[in-house]
C-alpha cells in the first residue's frame, strides 16, 4: 500500500505503550503500509487476502527497511504484540500484522463542538466517500469542497551569502588564499 494517507497523533512519541523510538517508528511504518480495504496482494510470490487494518511482511524484509537485524526486528514485534497494538499471524517465511486499534487510528470522528479553530484546521474524511472534505464547509448547507493545495513543483530559491572565508576563497588564487588563511589563523 503506498498511496492514501494515515491519521497520526502527536501524543504516539509520548505513549507508554512503545519503549523506543524505534519501536514507534517499525509501528507507524506498519500502519502505513497496512491495507485500508479488504486486499488481495502477491507478497514474495505468494497471493494473500488482507483484511483492512493487516500487513503483510517478512521479517527479513522489514529488518532490511530499518537497517537492523532481524533479531531486534522479532524483539520489536513482540513488544508490540505484548503492548496489544499488534497482533501476529505467522505462515511460512512471512507474517500478517494486523493492526489492532487501525479503525480508531484511520477514522477520524466528526465532533458535534469544534471552534473555529478546529474547523479551519481539520479536515473530516468520510468513510461512505473517498474525498476529503474541509469540516468549516460542512457546517454550511452548500455542496463540500476538497482543499486546493499549491504545486510543490516549484523550486524554492534562496540566496545564499558568503562568509569572508568563502569570498576569499573565490577571489585569490590557490596560493594566496593559503597565505591569507595562515595570516588570519595567526592574527
């Protein structure tokens, strides 16, 4: 699954549930790549129905993704099946994570009391649709709207200014700038 977006809470770095960073990140990377709708997905030559909220990947695989051996990668996994966020079924040569609390992480609730604050800033996404409407927009009787975002193609320039080092540098040559450091550094 590499399109779509997750729900993600500030307050996951804070849990109790993770006893590393390492462990939150092999958990939100989980929960990225978890199906968002019931599946079917050819993973290492083998066809697998996945359920919404269910990964499917082999531990050598996911070690490879964080660089870190495959030992840390089982420790990591039953820390996470002992805190209850995952749950492990294991076949041959691969696993299906699934994600246990995925509909409350992924289906964001519409509250009945948002301030204004709230509706500039969220946005509600209805499960019956698949277009991501902005919540303000709901509140009044028109059709919703999907946010516009600007293009990301443009390139952001900025100037950068030289030091005294690097002026020096591009207007002497090689064996004046040598002497001109050493008379700096002495001085």
């Amino acid at each position: 699954m590499t399109d779509g977006w997750i729900a993600l809470h500030r307050k996951i770095y804070n849990s109790s549930d993770f006893n590393n960073q390492l462990e939150v990140a092999v958990f939100l990377y989980l929960v990225a790549m978890a199906s968002h709708k019931p599946t079917q997905v050819v993973y290492r030559r083998k066809r697998i129905n996945l359920k919404r909220g269910e990964v499917s990947i082999a531990y050598k695989d996911l070690a490879k993704k964080f660089d870190i051996s495959e030992r840390k990668i089982r420790t990591i996994i039953k820390n996470l099946v002992k805190s209850g966020n995952v749950n492990q079924t294991l076949t041959s040569n691969l696993s299906v994570f699934s994600i246990v609390k995925y509909s409350k992480y992924q289906d964001v609730p519409v509250k009945a009391e948002q301030t204004l604050t709230d509706r500039t800033t969220t946005i509600i996404y209805n499960t019956n649709s698949s277009k991501s409407v902005n919540s303000s927009s709901m509140n009044n009787n028109k059709k919703p709207t999907i946010p516009i975002l600007p293009s990301l193609n443009k390139k952001i320039l900025v100037k950068k200014e030289l030091n005294e080092w690097e002026l020096m540098r591009q207007k002497l040559d090689a064996e004046d700038y040598q002497k001109w450091v050493l008379s700096r550094l002495n001085s």
